[in-house]
C-alpha cells in the first residue's frame, strides 16, 4: 500500500483542477510502460513550462505512480516553492555542483522512485527535439532502471518561453502525449550513443504526435518552422538561448 503523501496530493488535486478549468483534452498512447513498481527514469521532451504537471497527471490518472522531479536548484531557493517542491520530495540541482542531485536521483531510483528528468536541459523554443544530455542515460545505467521516453505536443501552447499566451487561449487546448517502450541501458554501452538514439527516439515520437494532431498549426506560433509554422528555427532559437546566457552573465558581473 502507498503511503499517503498530503502536500504531494494536493499538488495533483490542483493541478488537476487548473486542467479542468481550461478544459484540456488528454489523448495518451503507451500508457502501460509506465510501472506500477519499481523505478525508472522518465525522459520528457521540453517545449513548455507545464510538461512536468502534464505527464504527473497522466501517469496518475493511470496508475497513481508519483514522479520525482529533478529541477534547478534556483526552483526551490524561491519562497513559497522551495518548501513545497522539497515537501513532494523533487531533486534540488545545482548547474555548478551537480553531484549531490546525481546521487540523490541514483537513491531514488534504486528505491523504487520515478525520475523525471528534461534530457534537453531547458525550454526548447523551436519545438523540435535538439542534442541532450547524457544524464538520464548515465542514471538508468547505474541505478539499473528502464529509460521511459516521453513525448508531450500541446502543452507548450498554455506556457513556454518567448512567447506570451492570452489567457483565453489556454482553454480547449488537447494535449497529446506519447510514452514509448521501456529502454534498458547496460553498464557497458556507451552513454553518448544511447543518447543519441534516445534523441531518435523521442523525436519519433513527437512527429508522431504532432502528425495525429487534431489543431492545424499551419502559420500558427506553436508549429515548428518545418511543418509551416512559424516557430523559430533550431538554429535561431539556439542563437537566443546564447544572447540570453551571456546577458545573464553580464548582468551578473555587473
């Protein structure tokens, strides 16, 4: 039996009822890959600001499983969030120490935990799947747990980066999402080719998504620019993140 988790459970209730109130639509394939025990690393496409709360509420309306986050330690240095992300037990991840959150991750997962990690570290504006990080690789193979690939389309048009959404239009939106067969990492393989191929396979999935889709995005802000939209390209949308690091880190010089 699950042991109740009050702060953990009020997040899902709310979050539930923020997606009820804007009325989304949630279509799911491969919701069976996701175990009722046991741990795994759940490698999420980034798009939005929102993919965390979408794929928790998926795989709890499905089999109750909690997903622990690992997200930037500046998340939970802020008032008010700090308390309750540490009380729904997420990862805090220093970018410049990240050891400590590696090994926590490692604990968790061999305890049994889902670990949710954003293999492209960061938002990404132009809606394609860019080059990720080795981590979630590295951390399935020595926590011995399958990788879960997941895919989410639609959940960036309530909140993502560069682009302010009316109010108005987060109601209606669907919300797809793609979670495909489990990947087994052995201690032997190498961790930027099974990176590689976790890339292949999750961009599979989102253009399978986005094929199925049932909006036309044709001309529309939230299409990539390959399939008509006008989404920066991966090129211009790399530029910006650049601009933006070195504005920050000029800023924090000064």
């Amino acid at each position: 039996m699950k042991s109740r988790e009050p702060i953990y459970g009020t997040a899902v209730a709310t979050g539930r009822a923020l997606f009820g109130f804007w009325r989304l639509s949630r279509r799911s394939t491969g919701l069976e890959h996701i175990p009722d025990t046991g741990g795994a690393v759940i490698a999420m496409t980034h798009f939005g600001y929102l993919e965390f709360a979408l794929v928790e509420w998926a795989a709890w309306m499905h089999n109750r499983r909690r997903i622990r986050f690992m997200a930037q330690k500046a998340a939970f240095d802020k008032p008010g969030v700090g308390p309750l992300l540490r009380g729904m037990k997420h990862i805090s991840v220093d970018m410049k120490a990240g050891a400590a959150a590696y090994t926590a991750a490692v604990t968790a997962l061999r305890a049994g935990e889902l670990i949710g990690v954003f293999p492209e570290a960061g938002v990404n504006a132009a809606f394609t799947v860019r080059e990720l990080k080795t981590g979630a690789v590295r951390l399935a193979a020595e926590a011995g747990v399958p990788i879960i690939p997941v895919a989410v389309w639609g959940g960036h048009r309530l909140l993502t980066k560069n682009h302010r959404v009316r109010f108005t239009e987060r109601f209606g939106v669907p919300v797809t999402y793609a979670f495909g067969s489990p990947i087994r990492i052995g201690d032997a393989d190498d961790p930027v080719v099974e990176t590689a191929a976790l890339r292949t396979t999750m961009q599979r999935l989102v253009d399978g998504l986005q094929a199925d889709y049932p909006v036309d995005g044709a001309g529309a802000w939230w299409q990539p620019r390959h399939l008509g939209g006008t989404a920066p390209t991966p090129e211009q949308a790399a530029a910006a993140d650049e601009a933006r690091r070195l504005r920050r880190e000029s800023e924090n010089d000064g």
